[in-house]
C-alpha cells in the first residue's frame, strides 16, 4: 500500500518541472505497477485505513488511465499561460479520487468523494467554454453538497453508535431515514432520474478534460459508494428495490428519448450517460451476482466508451466552433480516417460484441430478468433507443450535405488519432478475457 501512496506523491516534483511527456510516462508505469499488484478474490494491502480489493481495483485503474488520457487531449493547455494550474487540478484531482477508491473506512471516503468536487469545480469554471459555466458549477456543487449534508450526518451518527465507520464491520439496526440519508447522496452522483440535471449543464460547459473525468469517474463514486453501503444496508435495499428501479427503469425509457431528439451532441452524450447509470442503478438495487458483477463491468466500461465519444465532440468542435448536429454534418468527407472510430465507438455505445459494454449489459438484464420478468418491456425499449440515438448521432455526423460553414475544415492530428485509439484498445480487447470478471467476485 505504502508502494501505491508514494508512486503518486512522487509525480509531485514531475508536476512542479511542468513536464508534459514526464507526465505521461509516470502514469504509464504507474498504471503498469498497478496491473501486476492485481487482488484477484481476496483484500490485499490493507492496512488500518486504506485497503485494495478487486472492486477498488478496477476503479483505480480506470482512474489513471482517464487521468492519462486527460492530458494526453488538453495540450493546448500545456502550451498555455495556465499550464501549470491546469496539471495541478489534474493532480489533486487524481488524489482525491485514488484515495478514494482505496478508502475502507466510509468517513474518509465521504472526505475524498466531497474533496474531489473541488478540483471540478476548478476546471469548469477556469478552462470551460461559455460564461454559463458559473451557473453549471453552481448546478453540480448544490446538487451534491445537499444530497451530501444528510450522508455526514448518518456517518456521524453510525461512529456514535458503533464507534466506528469501516464498511465491513458496520452491523446497526437501521430505519428509513438513516437509509435514505446513506443512499441520497450517492444516487445524485450516479445520477439516478429526476436527480440528474446537474449532469447536461456540466458537461456542456466543462472543458474536454473535465467531461472525460465526468463521465470516466464521477459518475462512477456513486456506483462505488452503493456498492459499498450494500453490505450493511442490504435489507433495506432489498424492500424499496422495487420503487428505485421502477423509477430508473421509467427514467432510462425517458433519457433514451430524449437522446433521440438532441441536437447538441455533447447533450446527447451527457444523457445516454443517464441511461446507462440508470442501469447500473437497477443492477446494484437487485442484490444479485449477475446484476452486481453486470454493474461492475458496465461502469469501467461506459467510463472508457462515454470519455472517447466526448473525445470525438471536441475534435468536431474544434474545427467547426458548433457543437450542433444542424452545422456539423458530412464530416466523412472531410475527416474518413475518423469515421471509422465514430462507428465502432457508436456500436460500442450501443452493446455491440466483443466490447465490455455487451457483456455488462447482458449480465444485467439477466439480472434483472431474474428480479422480475416484469421489466423485460422496458428494458427491450431501453437497448433499442440506445441503438436509434447511437446511430443517429454517427449518421447525422457522418454523412449528409456539408454545411456551407464547415469549408476549411483540416484533417486529425497523429495526437488525436491516439487519443481515441487508447480508449478503444482496453474497452474492446478486456471483452475477450470476460471470465477475469467471473473470477474477481
């Protein structure tokens, strides 16, 4: 563990050179380092407050890979009078995330998952595009700060009475309240359906950086979080399944509609975000081996797919200034080498084999099958409008007549190319190694 924590304090005196490929190569061992102390099946590096497990694990890796993949998109930035502010935020936000993900003791998670909003707030507001950002950060530090008083005060209140706070010791008769005020927060962060509009006002105005880490992690502490409370909070998660995943189910059959009739592309990606949250959510909620290991998968999954097609907005963006799919039409004329990303990101978006998006995605319908074939109607509805929205914002890209304002449009760098090329990599080739998955849990 101690291993771990100076491998990320040592990037420190990298961060004061101002050295961009320095940098990148330090995460690269990092995330190397992190591949071989791999804890298949059991708790290792556990110490009296951080301890790995095949759960955080997952995370963490994702976590510097986003990372990575962060700074590899914003070189302008590095080449900036900011630079150095910008690979700062970045870094604080790596730590507050890494020990998050490493935290057995749900205090020092609360601290870290709350810290972390600090460094995002930073990014949206200094290098967003719009002067809406102000009102999309007040959005995304509101929502979470007041889902976030009640999570204290429950955590306060389980260390009174037990005189401890670690997630697999915690044994307390608990009520409606103490279970609303552990899950609150986290289904914001997730965010579950009608908690979500914080999520489309910080994606559009978060800079390219500050939408992968978004989509990639953010998102993610909230499925993390669930995951963790379900080992004390499992009876109750038990007897209001049915009205969280009814409202999710009902949620992702809305937000899949609503995708279908965006013209904003960062906007149709921020809600197809929604959707596949709102899977996880059902996932977690159903208790189960198939939905919780399904959720698992989907969450490092959709990070990967969801960073890379907000990736390939902002190359769009760049070159046309519009983020509108009125303006931005026939790109296949202009940018054919990217084309074929845009399809396979698109098919992944929507499940398609040999992806890890397929294999959460079945895992958790079945899950969910298995909870109640109820749900089979929607979930058919949700899988279908994921394959019309996926496909409707590759076409509408894609092909179509060139706008009269997209004539001086230059070709993808060699930089950008690589970008999306690291995102692929891992999302569609992990796929084939599925039974590691099976093995982990």
């Amino acid at each position: 563990m101690m291993i771990l924590i100076f491998t990320i304090f040592s990037l420190i005196p990298i961060i004061l050179s101002n050295s961009y490929f320095l940098m990148l190569i330090s995460l690269m061992l990092t995330f190397l380092m992190l591949i071989f102390l791999s804890p298949m099946n059991y708790l290792s590096s556990l110490s009296y407050i951080w301890g790995l497990d095949p759960i955080s694990w997952g995370f963490i890796l994702l976590l510097i890979m986003i990372i990575y993949l962060m700074i590899y998109s914003s070189y302008s930035y590095n080449l900036s009078n900011k630079s150095k502010e910008f690979i700062l935020m970045i870094f604080f936000l790596l730590l507050f995330l890494f020990f998050c993900f490493l935290s057995t003791s749900l205090f020092m998670y609360y601290i870290f998952f709350e810290a972390s909003l600090i460094p995002t707030l930073f990014l949206i507001f200094g290098w967003g595009y719009q002067p809406e950002r102000l009102m999309a950060g007040f959005y995304l530090i509101f929502y979470t700060l007041f889902a976030s008083l009640p999570l204290l005060l429950s955590i306060f209140y389980l260390i009174n009475v037990q005189g401890l706070s670690f997630f697999w010791l915690i044994n307390l008769d608990l009520n409606f309240y103490l279970f609303l005020c552990l899950t609150m927060a986290f289904l914001v962060k997730m965010p579950m359906f009608m908690l979500h509009l914080w999520l489309p006002s910080a994606h559009v105005e978060a800079p390219i950086s500050g939408s992968m880490i978004l989509a990639g992690l953010l998102l993610k502490l909230g499925g993390y979080g669930l995951m963790r409370v379900s080992l004390f909070l499992y009876e109750y998660m038990c007897l209001y399944s049915l009205y969280i995943n009814s409202l999710s189910l009902f949620g992702g059959l809305v937000c899949g509609l609503i995708c279908c009739v965006q013209l904003d592309m960062k906007v149709l990606v921020a809600y197809s975000s929604v959707c596949h949250m709102s899977l996880c959510i059902m996932g977690i909620f159903t208790l189960g081996y198939w939905g919780f290991v399904g959720s698992y998968i989907l969450m490092l999954a959709h990070g990967l797919c969801s960073s890379a097609l907000f990736c390939l907005v902002n190359i769009v963006y760049d070159r046309s200034g519009s983020r509108s799919l009125l303006i931005n039409k026939g790109f296949m004329i202009f940018m054919p080498s990217l084309c074929l990303f845009w399809f396979i990101l698109c098919s992944n978006n929507m499940g398609s084999p040999l992806s890890m998006n397929l294999f959460g995605e079945l895992m958790l319908i079945l899950g969910l099958l298995g909870w109640t074939t109820s749900s089979s109607f929607f979930l058919m509805s949700m899988s279908f409008l994921a394959c019309v929205y996926s496909m409707y914002l590759f076409s509408f890209v894609n092909h179509g007549f060139v706008s009269m304002y997209n004539f001086y449009i230059y070709n993808c760098s060699i930089r950008e190319y690589m970008l999306i090329f690291f995102h692929l990599v891992p999302l569609n080739l992990v796929g084939l190694k599925f039974n590691m998955f099976l093995c982990m849990f």
